[in-house]
C-alpha cells in the first residue's frame, strides 16, 4: 500500500494540518512508512497571489522540516511529470520517508464556474491565453515523431468524450435519487434504506456497581509491587480510593471507570498525544 496525498499549492502552504502531517510522519504507531505529497501548483490561490499567500519562495518548503526531497517539474511536459514520479515512488519505497511533487503548472479557468481570473489576475490570464493546452502539445509532438498517427489522436479523444457524456447522462437517472443508502453513507445497521433512523431507542449501556467498584479500586492501586512513586501521584491514588469507597465520582475518575468498563469487554483502548501520558487532561 503507498499512500498519495494531492494537494493545491496554496492549501499545502496554508493549512496548519499539513505542517502537523509531516511531523506526525515518522511518529511510531502514526507513520504511513512514506507519503507521496503531489502538489497540483496552479500559482494562484483562488485570487491570491503567491506573494501574498506566503513568505517562503516555494509552496512545499513546508515539507523541508523533515527534510523530504522535493521534486519541482514543468507539468507542461508529461514525459517529465512521469519521470519524477517514478524517482518520487522508488524514494518512498526504498527509504520509507514522505516526498514531495510540486507539479508547476496554472489553472486555465476560475476557481470555480462564477469565478472570472481576469478581474484580479489579468496579466496572468493574459498569458495563460496564449498558452497552448498540454494535451494538443504532447499530441503534436507524438505525431510529428510517428508515436501516434493523427486519426489514433482523435479516435482517443472521442472514446474519452463518450465516457464523459455517457456518465453525465446515467447521473440524470432519477433512480440514482433513491439511492440514500450509499449516498449518505450511514451507519450499517442504524438507518433503512431510505435514510430514516430504524429506532430511536438506545440499548442499556450501565453495568453493576460491583464493577465499577472493582475498576475504581485497580485504578487507585499501583500494578507492581514494591515500587516507589511520586508523592504527588501517592496522594492522588489516595484520594482516588477513598472515593470509591465513598461511592463518589469526579470526571477523572468516571473516564477511567469507563475505560475500564470497555477494557473488561475484551476491547483494546489507545490513549494517545502529548497530554495523556501524564494525565493532564
């Protein structure tokens, strides 16, 4: 299994959680064993330009705080974008650390169907006008060097298009509107097939008193004998105990009660980050 994230240049520059990811990257019991980050770098971020979006030069500089090789290719050459992505896939494989492709290219139309680049971009747009689509470049290429002929081109493109338009067409399909099962992915098992709740009831989830005794008591005692803890911990064990005895409860202790409760059961529970180990929360 290897793992792709795609990303947009300004979101991978931007968002906190991609800074986050990365040091989470090689973490024991978090890391993917190597990501491929692809960075789709268009060179604008909805309307804003680069110099306003960043202080770094490049959008995946970020990704240098773990030292991942970063790969910046023309994607206006496909034969290029292939070549780096196999050097980017042997990487991950063979180091099992994250890489990074920031294919470098630009975004032909708006952000989205009423945006118009041309009110806050127009000299960008400019040019972009005149640039010819990579698809009819690599094309011409292809058949001036004999690759492809001109009708094998064309008989291509019109098989892509079929597919297209025969997809748009199966979406207009009214039956595909009761499909809610999948399409609001619920939860097996607790919706019908029409997306409405099975039952508002809930199954009882309390257990006996002796239990929750029981799990107070192992949660105030220390697991090995003859081991010397921290006083402040000592008196919190202390005071732990003496509320079980007392049948009283506070938050932390009702947390542990029911991480106890979900133990018994025979279910695994992880507690994880940086708060935990020493129970500040």
């Amino acid at each position: 299994v290897m793992s792709i994230l795609l990303h947009g240049d300004a979101a991978f520059a931007g968002q906190g959680v991609v800074y986050e990811t990365f040091h989470l990257s090689d973490l024991p019991s978090y890391t993917t064993n190597g990501t491929i980050h692809v960075v789709v770098n268009n060179q604008i971020g909805f309307t804003t330009d680069p110099r306003m979006a960043r202080s770094s030069p490049y959008p995946t500089d970020v990704a240098r705080v773990v030292n991942a090789p970063i790969f910046h290719v023309n994607a206006d050459d496909p034969e290029a974008v292939m070549y780096v992505c196999s050097v980017a896939a042997e990487w991950r494989n063979t180091f099992n650390k994250d890489v990074v492709v920031d294919l470098v290219c630009y975004r032909r139309r708006g952000h989205n169907e009423m945006d118009e680049p041309m009110f806050t971009q127009p000299l960008m747009y400019k040019q972009i006008h005149k640039q010819v689509p990579v698809l009819k470049k690599y094309a011409d290429k292809l058949i001036a060097d004999g690759t492809v002929t001109l009708q094998e081109f064309e008989e291509e493109i019109a098989k892509y298009d079929r597919i297209c338009e025969e997809a748009y067409t199966r979406s207009k399909d009214n039956k595909i509107l009761h499909i809610k099962h999948w399409l609001d992915s619920p939860w097996p098992g607790f919706f019908n097939a029409d997306g409405e709740p099975k039952s508002m009831s809930c199954p009882p989830t309390g257990i006996s008193e002796e239990l929750l005794t029981h799990i107070g008591n192992v949660a105030s005692s220390v697991p090995v004998e003859d081991f010397k803890i921290h006083s402040g911990l000592s008196r919190i064990l202390k005071a732990r105990s003496e509320m079980t005895k007392n049948r009283i409860v506070d938050w932390a202790l009702a947390e542990y009660m029911a991480f106890g409760s979900v133990l018994k059961e025979g279910i695994h529970v992880r507690l994880s980050g940086q708060d935990v180990e020493r129970g500040t929360f």
